[in-house]
C-alpha cells in the first residue's frame, strides 16, 4: 500500500509521466551530443567560446576552480549520499533512502564504463565526455530534488525546502565552472554529464516506483495467512 511507510512511492502518480519524458529527453541529448562530438580532441567554436573566458578569468586562480570542482568529486558525493538515505530512512522513506543511494553510482557507471569509452572525446589526452564531476552533483541535486517535493513531503517550512535546492543547484554551477576553469572538461561535456544525471534519477525512481506494486501486496497476503 501507497500509504505505509514502507509502500511509499517515490514519485506521485502525476509526475511519473513528466519523469518519464524527461528521462528520454536527457537520454536523446546525450547520444545526439555523443554523435557530433565523438572522437574529437579539441572544442567546436560553440565550447570555445564558453569555455576561453572561464579559464581566463580563472587562470590565475587555480585552487579557486578546484575547489568549486569538489563537490563533484567521491568523497562529498558519498557523504550527502549517506545523509540524504539516513534522512529517508529515518522518515521511513525506504526507496527514498534506495534512491539516495544508487543515484550517483549509476550516474558516474554510465559516464565512466559506457558512454566514455562509446563516444571517446579527449581533452589534454584525457577522454571527457560526458563529465563524471557534473554527472555525480547532477544526481545528487536530482535526487534532493525529488525526496523534496514529491509526496510525501518533508515536514519544514517551505522556503527552507526551496533554499535547500537552491544550495544544491548552485553546487552544480559551481562544479559546471570549476571543471572547465581547470580544463577537466568541455562545456558540453558538462551539458551531458548533467543529462546523465538527471536521468539516471529519473530511471531509478521510475523503476523503483515498479516494486512496491508487487512487493506489498504479497505481505499483506503472507501476514493475511499467518
């Protein structure tokens, strides 16, 4: 049951068709972005003319860009990964917590073992595309995203719901600025690394949603007969 604390959906019935689209729409960017881009080593005149200004402006301030880069990075994503799933699990949001926790995995997955090595676009010898970094902030802003305001909601004030994910979203400009600043990436590697993340959330709380259809009723059923 929807109702239970350990039924509770991810997504309300009304947004699974918006998270299904969306999910499609993130997975066509990619692989369109992909085709144009795979096998080059140096920016198109579109990248060129985001990315010269930021790394000007940043060329003499390196530790500023990493820094702004490191929300991206391993040791910060699994950190808000395990207090966003303590959060869930605390509030008996089970696939909230499922959630919490698979995101950023299936996300860096993706960028790293599959479309990496597909589309293999370099920059300084490095393969780039799509970005691991915005990928891994992508999903974790997702993900807050979703535990936020689907149903049911987190019992806090409303602007404290809306600063919430305006920090999370501002981490990921951040991030977007600190890898190009630093040349780890292309913008539009940052575009599709966000695509991926956002879709992987998407993906994940669409399948997760699935299981509860099955998994309940069969413990009513089993508790029904003891």
């Amino acid at each position: 049951m929807e109702g239970t604390r350990s039924g509770r959906l991810v997504l309300a019935a009304p947004a699974r068709p918006r998270a299904g689209v969306l999910l499609a729409g993130c997975a066509v960017l990619v692989a369109v972005l992909g085709i144009l881009f795979a096998h080059q080593s140096t920016p198109d005149r579109f990248d060129h003319a985001v990315d010269a200004p930021v790394i000007t402006g940043f060329s003499g301030h390196p530790g500023v860009a990493l820094w702004l880069a490191y929300p991206g990075t391993t040791i910060p994503a699994i950190v808000v990964s395990v207090v966003i799933a303590a959060a869930c699990l605390i509030t008996g949001r089970l696939r909230g917590a499922v959630l919490a926790v698979a995101a950023v995995p299936v996300a860096v997955g993706l960028c790293e073992v599959l479309i990496k090595p597909w589309v293999h676009r370099t920059y300084l010898n490095q393969v780039v595309y799509p970005s691991g970094h915005v990928a891994t902030i992508a999903a974790l802003a997702a993900t807050v995203t979703v535990l936020l305001f689907a149903p049911p909601r987190p019992a806090m004030p409303r602007w404290l719901r809306f600063l919430i994910l305006a920090l999370a979203y501002l981490a990921a400009v951040a991030v977007v600025v600190g890898v190009i600043a630093v040349r780890f990436h292309y913008f539009t590697d940052t575009v599709a690394g966000a695509a991926v993340g956002i879709g992987t959330v998407c993906g994940l709380a669409l399948v997760l949603d699935l299981i509860p259809a099955v998994w309940p009723s069969r413990v009513t059923r089993r508790s029904a007969t003891t």
